[in-house]
C-alpha cells in the first residue's frame, strides 16, 4: 500500500510539473510573440490611397501648399499605410469644369477643395458629399467656426470653411506719400484721385479681365453701394431684379471708368496673375482684390520690392447709396468638402478625420494668417490675433474689418450657377468692351434670373 500511495504521489508530481513547465513555455511564447509584435517584425499594414483635389497652384500660393503639405504629412504619420496623391488644379477650373463633371459622373476626389453657397448645397442634395456632423461633434469642433451656414444643408453640415477674406483696394503707399494723400473717406475724393493718376500717366486701377469673376469684384462692391448690401441675396428670391435703377447705376460707373481710362488698357488679354504684376511694377496705383493677395507682399514672394508700401482701403461711401456705405464683402466660402464614398471604408474614414483634425485647429489658422493672409475661419480670442500680426499692411485690413458694420457675400454664392455663368462669361466683358449697355445688361441678367428662379420653384 505503502507502494501504491509513493507512486501515486509520484505520477502527480511529474503531472504537475508537466503541467507548470507547459504552462511556462505557453508564457515565454506569449512574451516572445508580443516581443515581436512591439518590434522591427510588425506587419505593414496594407497600402491605401487618398486623392486630394486642392487649388494651391501658382506662385502666389505656394505658402498656403506649404501649409496643405504639412497636414498631408502629419496625416499621413498618423493613419498606417495611407499616400496622399495631391492633384493641384486652378480654382475656376475646379469648381465650374472638373469637379462638375466628376460629380455627374459620381466619382469626385476622396478631399477636395469645395465652394460652400450654392454648391455645397447642390452636392450635398445629390448625396455626393459626406455629413461631416457627427465627425466634427466626435472632434469637439462644430462650434469652433464663424460661420458654417455655406456649408450646411438641412442641418447637417458638408463642407469646412478654410479661411475668409475680404475686398477693398490695396494702394502704393509710396505714391500716395508723394501725392500728400490718405486712403479716401468719399467716393468724389475717390474718383479725384483716379483722374489725377491717370493725368500722371499710370494706371489708376489694375486689370485682368480674361476671367470674369476678377473685374465683377468690384462692380460687385459697387452696386452694393449703389443699391445696398443686401440686394444681391434678393435677385434669388425674386424681391429684386438685375434691372433695379441703382444697380443699372453700378453697371454705368464701372463703365464710365472704363471709358475714362482708369483700368489697364487690354484687360481683357490678361489673366489674374498679371494682375498683381501690374500693381507691384508700379505701373498700376492701385488693385482691388481679395485680402489673400496680402501673402504676396512678403519676404522671398513676388511682392518683396514692396514689403511695407502697400496699404488697404475699402471702398469709400457713395453720395446717395443705398443701405450701410460701410460694408464690406467678407467671404468664408472656400474650403474642403469630402466624397460621401468615404464613408464605406473605414480606413479612408479614419484618414478623413485625421486631415480635419490635423487642418481646422487654432495652430493652422494662425499659420494661414500670418504666412499667408488668410483670415480666420475658426472663432479666436482678439489678443492671439493681435499678438500674431507682425506686418503693417495686415493690420490695416484688421481695421478696415472692424470699421465694417455690415459684411456682405460675394454675388457668386447667392445667385444660381447659370446667373454667375451669364455675369461672368459674357455680360462684365460686353461691359467692358462697350458691346452691351448697362441697361441691356440688367435686362439680359434678369432674364436668366427669372429663368433659374422659375426652376427652383
């Protein structure tokens, strides 16, 4: 018995023991494979592609590619196998030709650049853009912007303003030195100073007008004054026609002006970039544009020559206008929108989100003021922003800004596509090149209104 109980005791040890040493290579095999895991031997994950449709193409944009590159790269460290494909594309081109068709078409890039009124909201009806609502809740940003209302279709938003900016004149301080002049504070003051650069021999006002859209900034400004800020976002709704008397007013100054010979003769052979060519030769005193054009009168940019001689006015009240004198175009309009295919697969979902974190915070608006003169997009505290200005010019749009007691949207985003196609691509150069009046032109304008609003009924 004795015997019995020994190997009994025996066969349990070794079963134990067997069991212990099992159970400490199970271990050690455990730890070597999470070793491995946590070292060189991980595997890669598979390789994905993003497309990414932006318009910083130029010489103008390079700090604003320069900031697009930066998220790319920091995305793409965050998100395991991930390669942007960046396809550069100028602005117009983008929004009226290419991304139009590839919507139609159903396959728009994964990120591109996107124009918030009207078409966020056409693309958005369609199903073609993904609902960034619950990403940028999930992200504590949703009431981190100025606005969002471009972008946002029956509550729920598709699209993310990248920056805004506004219109005025940017002037040659230096000629204006010479000449004992301030910026004007009435539009006969203004119109004094036109004729006497132009009794100098310079341009009074610099011009490019192969693309419509560059010389309907200003007439845009102008028939604001004329017939009011708010106007504009009447011709839509049918409260105002094209043809009221105080735009026709607006139409009749621009081309009073162009037959004084205040623009750049041969305007209509000139594309935006020699826009600023014109201005920073010295040939043109001044340039009305938008205030992103401020990036080009910096350090190492085309501007250079003219770092700390170019100011910023905006356009001075009109004798009997219409409405607020003081307001200024501001547009928050431009930014990304992102392909609704998206969100069928779940890595590039994690990619988008990554670029919208990585984009829309308070370190990337600051860099898109100061190095590039984009204005903020994103609510920020008034003492960041002052603290972050460095250059003369940038605080004197700041105050044009705060001087302004209505901001008014740019007509492109308040009227339908085909309105913006007739100003754009045959009424302002008809204007220009005296082949229509103004009358005919508010006329053939309201026609093609009234045909866009009868579709929209």
């Amino acid at each position: 018995m004795k015997i019995k109980r020994s190997l009994i005791l025996l066969m349990s040890f070794c079963l134990v023991s067997s069991l212990m040493l099992t159970a400490c290579e199970s271990t050690q095999t455990n730890v070597n494979a999470s070793t491995k895991t946590k070292g060189d031997e991980i595997p890669k994950a598979e390789p994905f592609e993003l497309t990414l449709r932006h318009t910083q193409v130029g010489k103008d944009k390079e700090k604003r590619f320069a900031i697009l590159n930066d998220v790319v790269k920091k995305v793409e460290s965050e998100v395991d196998g991930l390669t942007f494909r960046l396809d550069g594309v100028e602005s117009d081109v983008n929004r009226k030709e290419k991304l139009r068709g590839e919507m139609a078409a159903g396959n728009p890039p994964d990120i591109f650049d996107l124009f918030g009124s009207p078409d966020s909201k056409i693309y958005a009806k369609e199903g073609k853009l993904l609902d960034l609502t619950p990403i940028i809740e999930e992200l504590g940003i949703k009431d981190k912007f100025s606005s969002l209302e471009p972008f946002t279709y029956k509550g729920q938003v598709y699209g993310l303003p990248i920056g805004g900016s506004a219109e005025g004149f940017f002037y040659n301080k230096d000629y204006f030195d010479k000449k004992g002049w301030k910026p004007p504070t009435t539009f006969h003051e203004f119109e004094k100073m036109l004729a006497a650069i132009k009794a100098d021999g310079k341009v009074p006002i610099a011009a490019a007008s192969k693309d419509g859209w560059v010389p309907l900034m200003i007439t845009n400004h102008l028939w604001s004054r004329t017939a009011g800020p708010d106007i504009t976002a009447k011709f839509a709704t049918g409260e105002a026609k094209w043809t009221d008397p105080n735009v026709i007013k607006a139409f009749a100054k621009h081309q009073e002006w162009e037959n004084k010979g205040y623009f750049k003769k041969g305007e209509l052979g000139f594309e935006y970039p020699e826009y600023t060519t014109q201005f920073t030769s010295g040939d043109a005193i001044l340039m009305y544009d938008g205030t992103w054009k401020s990036s080009v009168f910096k350090k190492s940019e085309s501007g250079a020559s003219m770092v700390g001689k170019v100011g910023f006015f905006n356009m001075p009240p009109v004798e009997g206008g219409v409405g607020d004198q003081t307001a200024l175009m501001f547009n928050d309009n431009n930014g990304y929108g992102f392909s609704s295919a998206v969100a069928k697969d779940p890595r590039k979902l994690q990619a988008v989100k990554s670029f919208i974190k990585n984009m829309f915070n308070e370190d990337m608006q600051i860099r898109g003021l100061v190095e590039d003169g984009v204005l903020p997009a994103m609510k920020m505290d008034v003492s960041v922003l002052a603290s972050s200005i460095n250059d003369t010019l940038m605080k004197e749009i700041v105050e044009v800004l705060e001087k302004a007691e209505t901001k008014f949207a740019a007509f492109d985003s308040l009227v339908q596509t085909d309105v913006t196609s007739e100003i754009s691509n045959v009424q302002i150069q008809k204007l220009i090149s005296n082949q229509t009046t103004p009358e005919k032109m508010g006329e053939a304008l309201q026609k093609v209104q009234d045909e866009a609003n009868s579709l929209a009924e």
